[in-house]
C-alpha cells in the first residue's frame, strides 16, 4: 500500500454545485448510514456482476483504478471480487484518504492512492499499459460542465473499461419523488448532455459499463446489444 498526496493538498479540494467542499458535511447529509446509497449497501453485487460479465466475455482484468472511492466500500468489494494484482485509487477528500489509510484490507493488495481530483489527476500516473477497469461511480455529477468532455478524453485513454454512472435530472426527479433525496451538492443534467461527450470516447457495452473506443478486437461485438 503506497499513500501520495500532491504537493499543495489544500490546491485539490473539491467543490459541490454548492459551493461546500466534500468533507464531513457531504459524508453525513450525502451518505449518511449508508443503507440507501446504490453501489454502497449492494456494493458485492455490482462487484459480483463485474466479475461475471468479464468471466462471461472471457476478459482478465489485472489492474483497476478507481476515480473518486468515497467511504472504498465499492472499490473493496471489486478488489476482492476480481483480485487485480495492480490497484490505484483517487478522491479529493483528505477525510476519506485518511480512512482509507487505516482500513486493514487495503494492506494485502498492491494498492496506491492518490488525493486529488479527477479534473487535476495527472496522466502520468499512467505510463505504459491502460488500466483493465476504471471505477467512476457517482463523481462526475459534482464537476463543473466544463471539465466533462477532458475527464472523458483523459479517461478513454487510461482505461480499457469504465464502470460508470451518473444520475441524470430525471433520476433526481425520481429519488426525491421516491425517497425523498436530495443533493445539492451535484449538478442536475440530461441524460442526452452526458451522451454527447461520453460516447465520443466510450461504447456501451452492458449495464454501467462502457468500453473505451481505442479498444480492438473487443468481445462485445453483437451488433443488436451495441450500443454507439
């Protein structure tokens, strides 16, 4: 396990659309118990789904990187599921560095993590081969419009799958007629604005998975579940 923090922490703190940074306030209105978060209290099922997909499209994945782990339960779930022998993980949070830090499990893995944004991560991190998987689960919903289109172009190039998702203003429309949920932290867009960046760079290929574009020979090739 390997900590690195940027040079000047306090340069990467990250702002919702509230303009309130991403420490204990949004962890507790956010989070909360975590019961009702998707990908929080069901984090072994998407982990498991992951690992079945890729055994069903006979793909090995090696390495993983996740974009914003938050609390890690997700990315502890993955790394566990798929054992990659190569793991590294971001989050502006100092809080959630820090508790990272001192989670036991992360001690029997070839783990690194890194505080910063996925605005300001540095692509030389990423020398030499993509990752297999990349994690962006919830994070680009609290960027600013304008750095969607270079996150995505900075990601198709590091990762050779993404498992992503990010409500739409529908979705918030939905969560808060259900279950009366409310982020003011994120920003509330069309499932069509995500489209028109994301899919320059990504293919759908499955449920919260996309498969970047520079990859060849790819096993999601059934043109009727290919979704461009």
């Amino acid at each position: 396990m390997r900590l690195r923090r940027k040079k000047e922490d306090s340069d990467y703190i990250a702002y919702g659309a509230n303009g309130l940074p991403f420490e204990s306030s949004y962890w507790k209105e956010i989070y909360g118990s975590g019961i009702d978060v998707d990908a929080s209290f069901n984090a072994k099922e998407h982990a498991n789904y992951m690992k079945s997909v890729f055994e069903l499209m006979q793909l090995q994945i090696y390495s993983v990187a996740d974009f914003g782990f938050g609390k890690g339960i997700l990315l502890k779930e993955v790394v566990k599921a798929l054992r990659p022998s190569r793991v590294f993980a971001i989050d502006p949070s100092e809080e959630m560095i820090d508790a990272m830090a001192l989670q036991k499990w992360i001690h029997s893995y070839n783990l690194s993590f890194l505080h910063s944004t996925i605005q300001d991560l540095d692509s030389k991190y990423f020398i030499g081969s993509p990752f297999d998987l990349g994690i962006c689960n919830s994070v680009v919903q609290y960027v600013e419009d304008s750095d969607i289109k270079p996150i995505f172009e900075k990601l198709h190039k590091i990762v050779k799958y993404l498992y992503f998702s990010v409500p739409t203003n529908k979705d918030y429309d939905r969560m808060k007629k259900e279950i009366f949920f409310v982020d003011p932290y994120a920003h509330a867009r069309s499932r069509r604005f995500y489209e028109k960046v994301i899919l320059k760079y990504f293919r759908r290929v499955s449920f919260n998975l996309l498969e970047s574009r520079l990859v060849t020979g790819s096993p999601f090739c059934d043109e009727f579940y290919l979704t461009d």
